[in-house]
C-alpha cells in the first residue's frame, strides 16, 4: 500500500516519515509520549482556567458579600431613622418641641449620616452599572431627612 502511494506521488501519512525507521518498540514509546505530553497540556490549561475561575468567583464572593452586609446594614439604619420620627412624632407635644429636637431629631439626622456613608461605601465597590441604585438611595434620604425637617419647623411655629 506504501510502495502504491509512493508510485502514484501521493502524500501518505505524514508522520509515517518519523516512524518508517523505527521498530515496534520505538513506535509504542513515540505513542506514549505523545499521549503523556498531550495529558500534560490538558492538565497546565485546566490548572490555569481553574486558576482564573477561583480568582473571578472570590472577587464576586467578596464584593457581593460586602454589598450584601452594608445594605443589611443600610436597612437597618433606616428603621432606627423611622423609630426616631415615630418617637418624636408621640413624644413632641409631651417634653417639648426644643427637648424633642435635641432628643430625636439630632439623632436621626446623625442615623441618615450613618447611612448615607454605608451607601457611599456601597457605590465605592460596586459596578457602574450598580452605582446609580445607591446614588438613588442616597437622594432619598436626603429627601427624607429635608421633608422631615421642613415638618419640624412647621411643628415649631
């Protein structure tokens, strides 16, 4: 069959050049080592790809857990604003507009301070594509603290 395609001008398998001078045994050990360097190459790209996935998935677990924490965080900051109104809200016409402001407002408006930074902490590690929902969330307690100062200086005329 070799002696035909050798006749006829073809190409016959291309590596039949390197193993036409070795016996048996030397074509059984090319084979192997074939197969081991080829077992190599397979285990250096999933090492690498391996490498590069545990990378991505930590950066991921690190920043979304983090986000997760300063929103639960940011949350309940704002209940403790919500109480605060509430409590001066009930307590106003019993201790005073002055007593009330020194006791409740002041501390709301330090609890909207506290969120706020959680909110800017959150917009400083997020993507962009995240950071409109903090700055959003920052205008809105901005508006609430305002809104509930405006009610108080109504309270207090």
């Amino acid at each position: 069959m070799e002696e035909q395609n050798k006749q006829r001008g073809g190409f016959g398998n291309p590596f039949s050049v390197l193993t036409d001078k070795l016996n048996i045994r030397g074509k059984l050990m090319l084979a192997f080592l074939v197969m081991i360097v080829l077992t190599l190459a397979v285990i250096v790209i999933a090492t690498v790809s391996q490498r590069f996935a545990t990378k991505t998935i930590d950066e991921l677990v690190q920043v979304h857990g983090k986000v997760a924490r300063l929103s639960l965080d940011t949350e309940k900051t704002l209940k403790v604003m919500n109480a605060y109104e509430k409590d001066f809200l009930l307590n106003y016409n019993k201790i005073g507009i002055a007593a009330a402001k020194s006791q409740y407002l002041n501390r709301l408006i330090a609890a909207g301070g506290e969120a706020y930074q959680k909110l800017y902490e959150i917009q400083l590690i997020t993507p962009d594509a995240e950071k409109a929902a903090a700055q959003k969330a920052m205008d809105v307690i901005n508006n609430y603290i305002a809104t509930f100062m405006s009610t108080v200086n109504i309270l207090e005329r």
